[in-house]
C-alpha cells in the first residue's frame, strides 16, 4: 500500500509556476526538449544526447506513466540524499542517482522476474562480489544504505574498465561480457551509440531511459508532474540499533506498529526476524515516535511473548539452523550424488532437506545442505599454517556461513601468499566467475591499464579460470606466527578515511596496530598494516 496513490498524496506547498490546468499534459516541440538536454549535458560528464529513442522514454515517464512518476519524485526527497552523499564518497557524478528511478522506481522492496532485488536492482551473484550478504534470514540486496555503497563500488569498477559512462551504464544492466562481445562486433568502437546494433534489446533502451529520467526529473514542472507526500517516509522514520534477536511480530504488538508497515520499513528481513546478537547488532527503522519507546523498553521487548508470532525459542532455532545451513547452488552436470559427497551427508538426506521426491536437479536450482555432525566437514586452519589459502570469494556459486573453527570468507576477494611461498614480487589471480577487471584491478590497489599492461592484455575479456599476473601492492609479512594485510598509502588518504573504508577498524585501532602517534602523520606510499590475518 506504501506505493498506491492512496497513500501517497500530492504535495499542495508545490506552486503551478506555469499554472496548467490540473489534468493538461504539456507537449513541447523536440527543439525545445533538444536545447533543454543539450543544458543539461554541458553540466556532466554523461554523454546526454536528443533522439528517438530518448524522445520515446521522455513520452514514457512524462505523458503514460505520469502516476509513477509522481511518486518517484515524491521519493526522491527521501533516497537522492542518501545517493548523493554515497556518491560524493566515491567521487562519481552525482547523476547517477537518476539509474535508481529506471532501475526500480525508487522501491526497495522492488522484485524483478530475473529475481533482481532493491533499489538498485543487484543480482544474487553480483550483490555477492560487492559485499552483500544473502541468507535465508536477510538479504542486503533490499537494503538502502548497503546496496547503495555496493552501486556505487560496481559502477566505478565498470568506469575503470571502459573510460565511459553511457558503456559503464550498459554493463551494469547486461553484464561487462555483452558489452565487450556489442564492442568486437562493431570493430572495437568504444562508444555507446556506435556499439548499440549489436547490445541485448533490454540493454538498447537502458541508457535513453537513464537520459529521459534525467531530462524529467530536471524539467517536471514543465511538464506539470509535482511530488506526492511520501508520508511517514519522509522525516518521520529512524533507525536503531537492534542488540539480540527480534521478530517484526514482537515489535509490531510490543510498540503497537502496523505489521505491514514494519515489514515495509525494513525490506531486508526476509522472514521478518532479526538474527542480531551482542556481538553483531543489526539496523531496524521505526517511525520516529516509536524510538524512545523502543529505547526505554529495550530488554523488555527483547522477552516478549507474543500473541500470534513466533515464540523466542522457535526463534532462536529458526535463527539457529539458517546460520548453519548452507544453500548450494546446482552447477552444469552435477547430481544428487556429487552434492552429498562434498557435503559428506546423505542422497536421502538432501532430498528430505528440500522436499524432493525424484533424483533429477536443474542447473541453477538451489539446494539446502545441513552440517553433519562429524567434524569431516570443518577444515582447520592454525595461525602458523603457511600453505596458501584460497578463501570464498563474493563471485562463489554457494553461499556458506562458516563457524568458528572455518576458514572465513575473505571480503577483499583476493588470493593470498606468504612470503614462503613465493620467491618473487608478483603473485597469481585465478579469475572467478562474476569478475572483470575493474574489481580484480581494485581489490589489488592497481589500475585497469596496469592489470592489463602487466598481464600484455589488448581487451578486457576474461574468461573463467583465467590466470592473471598480480603486482603485490605489498607483500605479506609474518611476524610472531600472524600475517598481516598491507595498504598502500595514497596521496588524500586520512585515517578515518582508511579506518572506515578499507581496514574496517576504528581510528584508535589503526593507530595502535601500526605505532601511529599523529592524526597527521600519514605519506602517500606509506605501507600500513589494516587487517591482522589468522
């Protein structure tokens, strides 16, 4: 209901400037339309051009889907901000807030066919590469904040690869091997509209929508469209942190809250509980005048029975085996037969786990796999094994929350050595499947061209298995049976800025681990140690 005219009403602080009748819908000769863009386009980086194509998007949003594009401007009042910050963070044109609006309209809850999800539209296998975690519990996908930071990442990693925004636009809807395969076909022309005959038919209206958008959301007056009141979204919802596990049924009944409109507020909870612990609190939002509430009856809330929702103990068990579980994604040629025996359980077990009554599997399906309980599965890694380790990377086809005693995934999706190992300064990259060369280039604090210079790369195509030479950006020291992670210092670099964005510590603890005295003593080339590696 959130999205349905009736919620969303009209903004009557919204002055007619040209004072249109209330039902007209201005229709403006392409001259007009043409001279507005080419302003537009003298103030970005994006290549903004006037034809068909864009015309027939600019009929879409302005003239056919006039409701939509009501509330996409209502809307707007409450995520361009977000987008805006998280992109003056990356350092991106800020324009690119715009993609949101053809990518889901602005909705967060927003589901695709493909099985696309949020605001910015992330497959399973991509959000997974860029951080976004995807449980049976909680999918981050839906959620604002971290899908946006992820965009930004993604759209960055496809500038760094074509030079191009409009191409860099193009990948992100269709995937960087169409893009290249639309750029071989049209004789190595890196240009959107030259390569435009040969891109999916999807991906052919994907940038003239993005320019339609633009035009639109610059020039709704002029066209007689005006904001609906987002209501409670805007200015009337915070957030909390949540510090042991919660059910949306619990919040609903303890602070007398609509469950739809939990629900709505927090898309990234897929069964509506909230798996948090001491240890690893998670962000819940809640209309404003329900925080104090919340705040104040904090333990309370965490102990409530409720009336018809889940009993805490079915909660934590339910909590319990979706952490254990691990949800296995059928590749080409597998069967139930190879699945059980990675897994070290049983055919019959598999079937039981997911309700199947025949042996036959489909490439993509998704299978359910539950620990055994022998300790044949756990692979034990001391603090002084110096064998290399090949950690899950985002691009894995299988989703696996490892315990205690496991190898953890590696966020940053690199390979690495110790110095036993290896003899020389370069190491090797195996490219998985997902990667391109903008996020390899990226997690090695190199550039695209000299990942390619390196490696006598003519194209960006990679292929799956490939090998590629690595330059360490610093190599991997031992020091009292620990390994350490290295960054290099750049020229802007501060320690809040490394702290929160690539040793995911705290300032103080930065510091600490690396004798750091002064907030300003950091050099550009300076090699800081931001991860201890167990």
């Amino acid at each position: 209901k959130f999205f349905q005219d009736y919620y969303l009403s009209p903004d009557e602080q919204i002055s007619n400037i040209y004072q249109f009748p209330f039902d007209e819908v201005p229709n403006y000769p392409d001259s007009v339309v043409a001279a507005r863009i080419a302003e537009l386009d003298r103030n970005t980086p994006f290549d903004l051009v006037y034809n068909q194509h864009v015309k027939d998007f600019i009929d879409l949003y302005a003239v056919r889907k006039r409701a939509l594009t009501s509330r996409t401007l209502g809307l707007a009042a409450i995520y361009f901000p977000m987008f805006e910050e998280m992109l003056d963070k990356y350092n991106m044109p800020l324009e690119l807030k715009y993609l949101a609006v053809v990518e889901s309209a602005l909705n967060p809850t927003a589901v695709s066919r493909a099985g696309a999800r949020g605001l910015w539209q992330f497959m399973y296998n991509t959000g997974k590469m860029y951080g976004l975690k995807s449980t049976s519990l909680v999918d981050d996908r839906s959620d604002p904040y971290k899908a946006t930071d992820a965009a930004c990442r993604h759209l960055r990693d496809l500038y760094d690869i074509y030079g191009d925004w409009s191409l860099a636009l193009a990948a992100y809807n269709s995937g960087a091997g169409n893009v290249n395969k639309a750029i071989r076909r049209s004789g190595g022309v890196k240009n959107y509209w030259a390569v435009w005959p040969y891109l999916p038919r999807e991906t052919r209206g994907y940038v003239p929508a993005f320019i339609a958008v633009t035009y639109v959301m610059n020039y709704a007056t002029e066209h007689n469209l005006y904001p609906l009141n987002p209501g409670i979204l805007f200015g009337g919802i915070d957030t909390i942190l949540v510090k042991d596990a919660l059910s949306f049924n619990q919040i609903s009944e303890f602070l007398n809250i609509p469950l739809d409109q939990v629900k709505f507020l927090n898309p990234a909870y897929k069964e509506g509980i909230i798996p948090a612990t001491p240890d690893k609190n998670y962000v819940v939002r809640l209309p404003k005048d329900k925080v104090p509430d919340f705040i104040n009856n904090e333990k309370a809330l965490y102990q409530f029975m409720t009336k018809q929702g889940l009993e805490r103990e079915k909660m934590l068990a339910t909590i319990k085996s979706a952490t254990e579980r691990t949800v296995h994604i059928v590749k080409k040629g597998e069967t139930l037969g190879k699945i059980a025996n990675k897994y070290h359980c049983k055919v019959n077990d598999i079937k039981k786990w997911n309700g199947l009554k025949k042996n036959y599997l489909k490439r993509g399906q998704r299978i359910v796999i539950y620990p055994a309980e022998t300790t044949e599965k756990k692979q034990v890694v001391t603090k002084t094994d110096t064998s290399p380790k090949t950690p899950q990377t985002k691009s894995d086809t299988s989703i696996a929350v490892a315990d205690k005693d496991q190898i953890k995934p590696d966020t940053n999706a690199h390979i690495k050595f110790t110095e036993e190992k290896i003899k020389s300064e370069d190491i090797l990259h195996v490219v998985k499947k997902g990667e391109n060369l903008g996020l390899i280039a990226r997690n090695q604090n190199m550039t695209v061209k000299e990942l390619m210079a390196i490696n006598n790369l003519k194209k960006s195509t990679l292929r799956i298995g490939q090998r590629l030479v690595i330059k360490a950006a610093a190599k991997p020291l031992q020091k009292e049976n620990q390994k350490f992670e290295y960054y290099t210092v750049k020229s802007g670099d501060t320690l809040f800025k490394i702290a929160q964005s690539i040793a995911k510590m705290t300032v103080d603890e930065l510091k600490k681990i690396n004798s750091i005295t002064s907030d300003n003593a950091l050099k550009a080339g300076q090699k800081i140690i931001v991860a201890i590696i167990q």
